[in-house]
C-alpha cells in the first residue's frame, strides 16, 4: 500500500577495513517515493545502495526493505530477495558481454518467478523499455558493442523489467547527455509510478534533485 514504509535502516554502521564508511541512526523511504541522494565522493552513497540492496551486511544495526530485515537472511535469501523485489541499476553497469542487448534486458526474468509472472511477453515487454530510451535498433547488438551511454539505458532496462518493488540507481545519468538524461529520468519515473514502486536514486548531479518526491544529503541535511 502506497504511504507505507518500504525501507527502513535503523542505528546503522557499516565499515570496510576497519574504516566506517556510513553510519545512519535512522533512514526511511515510503512505498512508491521517489528519492535523490546526494553527496560527496567518499560519503557512502554506494556503500548505502550496496547494504539496500543486500549485497553488503553492516557492521551493525538493521536493513529492513518491504518488511523484511535482511540480515536475518542467509546469502541465498538474500540474493531470492533481491532478485525477486529490486532491480538495481549498478554504476558499471554489470552487463553480460556475450548476450544481446535484448537478451540482457530480459534476463532477470529467468532468476525470478514472480517478476516473470508480471510479464505475459518478455521480448514485448524487453523491446517497450528500450523503444523508450531510444534503443530499439540496437536490440540484437551485443552490449561490447555499445557506447558507454547505450549500456548504462541497457543496465536501466534490464533493473525495470518485471516491475520490482524497490529500484536502486547508482549514477546512472553519469554517462548521458542532456537529452538522454531527461528521457531517461522520464522513463525511469514512469515506470515506477506505474507499478508504485520505490525509487532510490544516487548521483552527484545535483540539479536533478528537484524532479524527486525528497532530497538526502549524506554527511548533511535532509529535504
């Protein structure tokens, strides 16, 4: 239900190498809210995204996303959890170089059951999300082949497919021009108000801040 708490993290600290990297007493984002994060370099933006999305475990305090606190969860649940719930949009992309463009977009339908079964058409539904971001002619291409801009829109169709709860983005504009950043925000805002999703979003780009529901700052102030 929209309104209700989608992401919780509570007395959070999280450290690499003995070096604490963030620590949050309290952080909440609401079902279907659209949040900037921001930040300087060395702030912990990724680190957070990487605790959400439970592909690092704090050192201490709780990550709860959709109810269910993930440290609870062996590695296994976790990676279930995620594939089933969040498409995340990762700052190197993660692509599989020997597949299509096509193929990557729809291949977090084969690790998830209940993503797939949002889906009747994967290709239809592949080639919907590429058409908007301008990438329809580049379908059977392999992603080696691509410039960096196409695939950071490969990366962003490929995390949007299924409708996932919860989408994480990590500087995904990062390697877009004017254009394709606002077709891409567009897309990315469209898409999550259609399926009510939660979007955290995560870029030095400040001036995007205003299209967001709310604005975080780490190691600052919220608005």
């Amino acid at each position: 239900m929209k309104g209700e708490i989608a992401v919780q993290l509570n007395n959070l600290r999280f450290a690499w190498e003995q070096e604490v990297v963030l620590e949050l007493d309290r952080f909440e984002v609401r079902q279907g809210e659209k949040l900037f994060v921001g930040g300087p370099s060395g702030s912990g933006k990724s680190s957070l995204l990487s605790l959400l999305s439970g592909v690092a475990q704090p050192t201490s305090g709780s990550v709860e996303l959709l109810g269910k606190n993930l440290s609870s969860m062996s590695d296994s649940q976790r990676d279930v959890f995620r594939a089933d719930h969040v498409g995340y949009i990762f700052q190197m992309f993660n692509l599989i170089p020997f597949l299509s463009v096509l193929e990557n977009v729809t291949l977090p339908l084969r690790f998830s059951n209940r993503r797939s079964a949002r889906v009747s058409d994967a290709k239809a539904e592949g080639l919907r999300l590429l058409r908007h971001l301008g990438m329809e002619k580049f379908i059977e291409r392999r992603v080696i082949d691509l410039s960096v801009g196409q695939q950071q829109r490969v990366a962003a169709a490929r995390a949007l497919i299924g409708g996932p709860e919860i989408v994480l983005a990590d500087e995904p504009t990062s390697a877009l021009d004017e254009t394709n950043s606002r077709a891409f925000v567009d897309l990315l805002f469209q898409q999550c108000e259609d399926t009510g999703a939660t979007l955290i979003f995560v870029s030095h780009d400040s001036i995007l801040a205003e299209r967001f529901d709310r604005s975080y700052l780490l190691g600052g102030e919220e608005s």
